[in-house]
C-alpha cells in the first residue's frame, strides 16, 4: 500500500533480479508481487522514479530476515518444550554408549526390573532459544527501520510528488508533521531493545555457575520490540492510506491491487481520511490492533 502511495517501482520484486542474487528466503518478493497483482504500479507512468529509496527496495530483504529469524525460533522453542532440560537427566533404557568406560559405567542403575541412567547434563542450558530470539529481535529492528524511513518518505513532497506531510490542500494546519516523533522514539526504544544481553553477567553459586543467557530478559525485550514494529506499522498505514487518497485527489484515480483495496477500505472502516489536524491517539491504536489481530489469525 506504501508502494502505491508513492507511486513506487516494482523492479527489485521482480523474479529476474531475485533469481541472480539467490538468497534462500526470497520468496517474500512473490508474496509482495501476488499482493500487487492488479495494481496500477504495473503500467509505465511517466512520473515515477527509476529508483525509490532504499526503504522501499530492500523490503524484501528485511523481510526475509525476519521471517527466517522467526522461523529459527520456532524451531528452536519446539525443541526446549517438547524435550526434557533436566539436571541430572533421570533416563529409562539409556543407551550403553561409552558404557565400557568407568567414568561412565558408574551412571547407570538397575532394579526392580527397570534399567537406566542418572547422568549430569548441562541440558538447562536455553542459549539456543536465547540466541535466536536475539537474532529475531535485530531482524525486526530492521523492519521497525525500514517502515520508519518509508513513513518519513510518503510525507515528503520531492518523493511522491504529493502535499508535504500529506496534508489535505485545504488543511492549514500541521499534518503529520509532528506524528514522526513518536514512531523515530519507539524505533529508538526497538534499537536499544535489541542490544544483546546473553552474555552479560556475574559468576554466581561459588563461581560454578560462570556463563549465563538471560532468556527472560531476552524475552522481554523480544516482546517489547514486537509492541513497538506495531505501533511503527500502524503509522506507516495511516501515511500509506492517507497518500492513496491524496494521489487520488490530485493526480486523478487509479487501480489498487485487490489486497491493497481490501487492506484500504478494512483501515477506512475505522480511521477516516485526515481533512484537518485532529489527535491521533485513538487512530494508531485501531491500526496497531488491526495488525496484531491479522498477525494471529495466520
């Protein structure tokens, strides 16, 4: 929807130019070409630029990052639940490995018709799952990052060709102009929220227990980035639907794609188009509702 609301260039989604920088992942640019089938963008127009900025081009990329960086953390999370972290581990017919060893003879016990083995584990060790959630939280600092710089963009005249700030022609007020603090301020919090935080600490329990991961702060901070690229998204749509019916306005109707039609018109239906200055507050949590609620029901 920010692609049309620019007037942007479709090029850098196209599958020639994924398939000679073939990164696995990138796949995202299908999902962005199939939800602008349709769309104007796709027919010559003589006023868009040969290249957008970088926000806009490299969408696929950090997207892709995110998604590979979510998926990573799935993976990992299914394993930490479904899976015993016990120390010792407490295990029913364990294998004989290494078995002919002392050391590791003395593990195993046997009695009232059971066998198995005690054993020392470090397998309360959750840095897989720290590092990945990590690894998520900076993959959406870019997000949080790109959305940011593309809302900034759509209020800039000298990109869309349209009013500064995305003001109505009558409005003699403010605009959007001011709304940019909060969402550069929330992608600030999102870029010190993503500092990593797994190494840091102090040898603990008569410095036997010397490393650390943090996983609930790590958590935390994941949950708090996730909060904030809402918000973030919710104001990029505010801009993106407030650009399409000011290209509308003044440089005549055009074809949105059938997903970015439907995207519009569900946003309308709670956040009207913006004539003159109002307070937004209720607006930005209706769009980051919106996302949050379309998030959960994939």
């Amino acid at each position: 929807m920010s692609l049309e609301a620019l007037n942007g260039n479709i090029a850098p989604v196209l599958p020639q130019v994924t398939k000679v920088h073939p990164f696995s992942g990138l796949e995202e640019a299908s999902k962005i070409r199939d939800n602008l089938k349709g769309s104007y963008l796709w027919e010559k127009n003589k006023d868009r630029a040969l290249q957008d900025p970088l926000s806009f081009r490299t969408t696929v990329y950090t997207m892709r990052e995110a998604r590979e960086a979510l998926k990573d953390l799935d993976k990992e999370i299914k394993v930490q639940i479904n899976s015993s972290d016990d120390n010792p581990a407490t295990i029913l017919n364990a294998g004989k490995d290494y078995a002919d060893h002392s050391q590791v003879a003395m593990y195993f016990v046997e009695g009232n018709g059971l066998k198995g083995a005690i054993i020392p584990t470090s397998n309360f060790e959750p840095l897989p799952v720290a590092m990945a959630a990590q690894r998520l939280g900076i993959a959406m600092t870019h997000l949080s990052h790109n959305s940011v710089q593309r809302t900034i963009q759509l209020s800039d005249d000298h990109f869309t060709g349209l009013t500064r700030f995305l003001s109505d022609p009558e409005n003699k007020g403010h605009a959007f102009g001011a709304i940019q603090k909060p969402f550069v301020a929330m992608h600030a919090d999102s870029l010190a929220q993503s500092n990593p935080v797994s190494a840091l600490g102090t040898p603990v329990a008569g410095d036997i227990e010397d490393t650390y991961t943090n996983l609930p702060l790590v958590a935390e901070r994941l949950k708090r980035i996730a909060d904030n690229t809402g918000y973030v998204y919710s104001l990029e749509m505010l801009h993106s639907t407030q650009g399409i019916d000011l290209r509308k306005k003044l440089k005549g109707d055009f074809k949105m794609s059938e997903a970015t039609r439907k995207l519009y018109q569900d946003y309308r239906a709670k956040v009207p188009y913006v004539s003159r200055d109002r307070i937004y507050t209720d607006n930005i949590e209706d769009g980051k509702q919106m996302i949050m609620n379309g998030i959960a029901s994939k």
